[in-house]
C-alpha cells in the first residue's frame, strides 16, 4: 500500500494525549524536529517500563527451554545499560529504580504461566480501519490463544492501576478480532509492581468500542485537519503539555536519539521534580 499522507493514525496512547490537551497531542503524535523526529521527554518512570516491557517480550520470544529467571535479569541488565544515567532521566535515585525492576521481573517469574506459554502470531503494530483515512494502531504486549478464546494480557509497571474508561483494552480486543475474525476475547492486567497474579477486565461490546474510537478518531482528524490543538487551559500551556512545550522551544537536553522509534530523546530537570506514575503500559 502506498503511503498516503492524509491518513491519520491514533492509538490509544494519542487518544489520551488528544483528551488531555490538543496541544500535548501536537507536540507528542505531529511536531517534527530539524530531524524530522518527533519528540520524548525520558522520565525515570517511563526508562523503568520500557526496560522491563524490554526484558519480558525478549524473553517470551525464545523456546520455552531456553527462558529462566536468569535469562529474564540478563535482559534487563542489558537494557538498563541503554537507560542508564541521563538517558533515563536519572539523577540520585537510578538504584531504586533499577531495584523495582527487578522486583518486578522476579515477580513475572514466581507465575510459571509464561515459563511456557506460546503467544499467537501478530503483527507488531495491528491495524483497524475505523474510517475514511482513519486507521487505528497499537502494540500489544501478549496474546495466547486458550482453546476456542484468546487472552490479551497487558503488563502494567507503573503504581496506579488503569482508568476504567482507558480505551487500550478494548483497542487490542477490536485487533485480535479483526486478526483473528473471533468474538471470544478475554483481556486482563498484570500490575507488576503489586501482585504475582493476573486481574481480568471485563470487556465492552466489540461494536460499541469500535464505534467509541471512530468517534474519538474523527474529532482528532478533524483537529488535525483544521489545525485546532492548541492547549486545553486556553493559555500558552497547562499542568499536560507544559514539559513538551518547553522541550520543543530548546528547553532540555538532548540524551539520546532512538532510530527504531523515529524520536529525539529529551530530559527536562525542574525543581522539587515529581515524576507521574500513570504511563500507557
């Protein structure tokens, strides 16, 4: 297929972005730099779920024979390598950051369910026509098929559990229903940081998801379409996009460039910095 400018892509990351402030959706999913990158703000919060999504889906892609624990920590040493210092955002508190990592991870592995499991095959990044040059795309963390369903498990790494209107689950569910053509679809989270144990989610109608997200698509192609983004507050910034706004006017440093993700990576030191827990993994 050829690619055609004109099509916008959403996801359930830029959807959020979108409903915080059109602005933060701006400088997040459409700025481009000189590079023509687009920009990330490195959180010590966001380095830690990277580095341990990083680790686990490394794993899960060998044979059941080859994964143990040490192999999991061997894969997280080697990400947090790539994270470590400036690149992730960290001043004094690297260790304990790296510590809860490893928590987690041991944590993945007291559940012998993925000492085992085989994931069904997918696309790295699913899409879901939901319109007139309006497609919707994500990247699932793992889905197994169990008899006549299949299962959607998403890990979760921060400290907050997700919102009960996050639109991530359902979007996953509408993908493995268009990949698979089936209705028999479960989904749960695994709040890595908590418990060793799973949490099912109740999914809503594949329908109605579908329509929901075609909705929240259009209002973003139509934002986009008439250059509508600016901040929500209706000022310069708010409490959401602020930090973007500034990285974007040559406030922050520069740690590092990602060439798989197409992103310049960017810190931004404040004073009294608290870091947000709530990440879309």
């Amino acid at each position: 297929m050829a690619f055609d400018p004109d099509v916008v892509y959403v996801s359930p990351s830029s959807i959020a972005d979108f409903e915080k402030c059109p602005q933060l959706y701006y400088l997040r999913n459409v700025f481009r730099t000189v590079r023509g990158l687009k920009l990330q703000q490195i959180t010590p919060a966001l380095a830690l779920g990277q580095t341990v999504h990083d680790a686990i889906d490394r794993l899960v892609k060998l044979e059941p024979s080859e994964r143990s624990l040490n192999r999991l920590l061997e894969e997280f040493e080697w990400s947090w390598q790539a994270i470590s210092g400036p690149k992730g955002g960290f001043t004094t508190e690297e260790q304990e950051y790296k510590q809860r990592g490893t928590e987690m991870l041991n944590r993945f592995w007291e559940n012998p369910h993925f000492h085992t499991a085989v994931g069904a095959k997918i696309p790295n990044f699913p899409k879901v026509d939901l319109g007139e040059k309006l497609i919707l795309t994500g990247k699932l963390d793992w889905v197994e098929q169990e008899g006549e369903s299949y299962h959607i498990i998403d890990f979760k790494t921060g400290k907050n559990e997700q919102r009960s209107d996050s639109v991530q689950l359902p979007t996953y569910a509408l993908m493995v229903h268009e990949i698979f053509n089936t209705t028999n679809i479960k989904a749960s989270y695994w709040y890595l940081d908590k418990t060793s144990e799973m949490q099912p989610v109740e999914l809503p109608d594949l329908q109605q998801s579908k329509v929901l997200l075609s909705q929240k698509g259009e209002i973003i192609k139509l934002a986009r379409k008439t250059n509508s983004m600016r901040c929500q507050s209706g000022g310069q910034s708010c409490y959401a996009c602020a930090d973007m706004l500034a990285i974007s006017k040559g406030v922050g440093k520069l740690v590092t460039i990602d060439p798989a993700r197409k992103q310049e990576i960017y810190i931004l030191i404040k004073k009294n910095e608290t870091t947000s827990e709530e990440l879309p993994f």
